[in-house]
C-alpha cells in the first residue's frame, strides 16, 4: 500500500513540477519577481498533493519569528529534496546557494539564474568562489530578500547529527544579520534518496533568531545546539 500511494505522490510531484518549468517559460524573460511567483506557487502544490496521496501535513511552527527584522537570513537543518521546494512558501522568495552543476540543467538551470541563486564550485578556489561571501551580501542588501542556506552541507538522515560547515560562520560575519535557525523532521516522512515516502506529518519550526556580531566558532555550536535540541524533540 506504501508503495502505490508513493508511487502515485511521485508521479504527480514530476508531472508538477515539469509543469510549471513549461508553463512558467515566458516568465524567463520577464522581471525575476514572476519566476519567483511560480516557485511559491510549486511549493503550495507540493504541500497540497502531500495532503491528498500520503495523508501528510505539513505543519509550520514560530513563523512569528519571521517577522521580527525586515533583513535577516535562515539556516535549515536539511534532510530531503522537500525542503528546496516547500521553503518558498512561508519564506518571501528566499536566495539559494547551489552547485555550479545545476545551473547547467536545461531549463530548469536558467530558472535558477533568473531568480538570482548564487552558485558555489565546491572544494576547489576559482576566481568566483574568492568573491563567493561578497556576491551573498550585495544580493540580500539589493534584493531584500531572505538567504536560505544549509549548514549541514548536505542531506542527512533524520536525528543523523553532522557537524556545521564552517562556511555557515563567514556567511553570519559576512552579512551581520540576524539569523533564523530551522529546525524539522522531513527526513522521517520522505527520506533522502527514497523513493518510499511514510506516514506522518511534517514539522518545520523557525527558532528564535540568533543575534549578529557573535565570534564565528560560537555562532556556529549555537546554531548546532539550536537545531540539533529541537529536532530531537521530535517523536
């Protein structure tokens, strides 16, 4: 039975999301501000078909913690393809940074250069990763948009506990915003790599922000202590 109603999620997840990119062409050459309404609007579809095939909720916490500063920049635990899509819902058009390699994919690559991702060529120095913390800073002070970033580096299983990349400390210092720490469990309902999705409903909670100004090394075993506490709450 998990398998027909994964099966059936799947199929309508990239049926979805095919849809959009083809539907959302026109937008790649008009202003950014329409290639971002249909990120939000592929995030509210993917909660919604969520609800329908797994039964699964998807339940935001401390959102008011969102509305404290008009500049700030989140930090997600990060454990399934889930949340690179459904984060555009609560938050106002959030700044990603990614892989070079995925901007090179058709179509959905000149999307993510259309709405401004910022891209990392990862354990190697180039020209563009020496400008890598000035390129973050110049896009959230012109664009007034959230950074989104994940510190863990990478997707880990649910409860997997991996130390914070140290990257995450120069972004803090670099930008000398408030941060928000994302706690959540995703990785239980729809783990990484899985084609198998589980029952239960899904939990994101916005932490109390962390404030600016903190040594680098100490920003980051906050942030560790913050997300790794609440995740832990999770049954």
């Amino acid at each position: 039975m998990q398998f027909i109603r994964s099966l059936i999620f799947n199929i309508f997840l990239y049926l979805g999301i095919i849809l959009v990119l083809i539907l959302a062409i026109p937008t790649l050459f008009l202003p950014a501000k329409f290639a971002l309404y249909c990120g939000k609007f592929l995030a509210h579809y993917i909660i919604l078909i969520l609800r329908i095939f797994l039964n699964t909720k998807v339940v935001f916490h401390g959102l008011e913690n969102l509305k404290k500063f008009n500049k700030f920049f989140v930090a997600s635990a990060h454990q399934s393809m889930f949340e690179t899509f459904v984060f555009q819902a609560p938050l106002d058009y959030p700044v990603f940074i990614l892989k070079k390699e995925l901007l090179k994919i058709p179509l959905f690559g000149w999307y993510l250069r259309k709405i401004g991702s910022i891209e990392i060529t990862r354990e190697t120095i180039t020209k563009d990763n020496l400008n890598f913390y000035d390129k973050i800073k110049q896009t959230v002070y012109e664009t007034n948009r959230p950074l989104l970033i994940f510190p863990q580096g990478t997707r880990t299983k649910f409860k997997e506990i991996v130390p914070f990349k140290k990257g995450a400390g120069r972004i803090y210092d670099s930008l000398n915003l408030h941060c928000i720490p994302v706690a959540l469990n995703s990785g239980k309902v729809w783990p990484k790599n899985s084609f198998l999705k589980y029952p239960g409903d899904i939990h994101i909670t916005f932490l109390e922000p962390i404030e600016p100004g903190i040594e680098k090394s100490t920003f980051i075993r906050i942030l560790e202590e913050k997300i790794y506490s609440e995740i832990e709450r999770y049954s």
